[in-house]
C-alpha cells in the first residue's frame, strides 16, 4: 500500500470531477454548476476544452482539485452498467465518485500518519483503520447495495476522524 494508490488517472476516468461536483462562481470558478451536471467546457471524450487556459481562465479550483484516484475506481466499478442511458444510475455513480474521494482522503490522511512513529497500540489501530478503508475503496468490502458499502463507509469514516483528532492530541503533547 503506498502513495501510487492515490494517484489519478484521468485517462481512465469518465470526467466524473467535472460532473458530479458543484461549484460557485468565484475567483475560483468561472461560472456555476450544479451536482450532476456537465461542466459546458466538458468535452464529450471527458476532456477539458480549456485545459491549457483554466488558469486564465478563472478555474484555479479545477486545477488545484486531486480526486486521488476516486475517479478511475467509480468509473470501473460502473464499466458494465448504463450509467449514460439511466439517470438514476449515474446518480449513484456520481454519489459512488463522491464517496470514493472521501475515501481517498482519508487513506492518505492514514498513510501519512505512518511518519509519525507512533506507540504500537495507536500504530496497530491505524493499521487495522487503512485497512478497513482500502478494503472498501478497493476491496471485497466494495460489494453489496449502495446504501451497504455507504453505510459501512460512514462508520469507517467516522471512526477514522475520532482517531486522527486523538492523534492530533498525541502529537501536540
Ligand atoms: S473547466 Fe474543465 S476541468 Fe474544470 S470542471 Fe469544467 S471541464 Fe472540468
């Protein structure tokens, strides 16, 4: 398990980030955009239009967006299905992409904690949480309903933050 597994892959990904997110117009945004909506400068091979230009542009917020490697994980787990012919389907592609990168998230928050040189029970307890996460980003923990792999993502989630603030306890003492 290391950092590779947070890479992302555009080249494998259906633009999901310029899809299932929302953003406001703002110095990071050139416009508006609802959750589930095409970004207009989303080409139809998942390109950007304006890619050399973002900057420019005022899309700093696209650049500076890192799903971890979120996309090209939903994007596979719905190779087979019609996600482009049935709306609900994309639906649960794009709230899958969404939970993905909170996933990604949390395993590089718990990667990184490994630099710490933390008391082996904290250290143990972080181990067993990684593993907990991957298995779900990448694992037999993936399978079953939506509403299943979300609940099972909550609580790992969950229980992850409660350990990474007493580990902000740990290191500031
Ligand atoms: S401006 Fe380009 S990178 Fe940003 S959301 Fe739109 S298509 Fe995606």
């Amino acid at each position: 398990m290391s950092q590779d597994d947070l890479q992302a892959d555009c080249s494998r990904c259906v633009g999901l980030c310029c899809v299932a997110l929302s953003f406001d117009r703002s110095d990071r945004f050139g416009h508006d955009k609802i959750a589930g909506e095409p970004c207009y400068h989303l080409r139809s091979d998942f390109g950007c239009k304006i890619h050399a230009r973002r900057e420019e542009l005022g899309y700093e917020g696209c650049i500076a967006f890192d799903c971890l490697g979120a996309g090209q994980r939903a994007t596979a787990l719905f190779a087979e299905r019609d996600w482009r012919g049935d709306r609900s389907v994309a639906l649960q592609l794009y709230a899958r992409f969404s939970l993905l990168t909170k996933l990604q998230e949390m395993r590089q928050a718990l990667l990184t904690a490994a630099d710490l040189g933390l008391p082996a029970e904290l250290e143990a307890e972080r181990v067993a949480l990684l593993a907990r996460i991957v298995d779900i980003a990448d694992g037999d923990a993936a399978a079953g309903t939506e509403a299943e792999i979300g609940a099972r993502a909550d609580t790992a989630l969950t229980q992850s933050k409660a350990f990474l603030r007493r580990l902000a306890d740990v290191v500031s003492l």
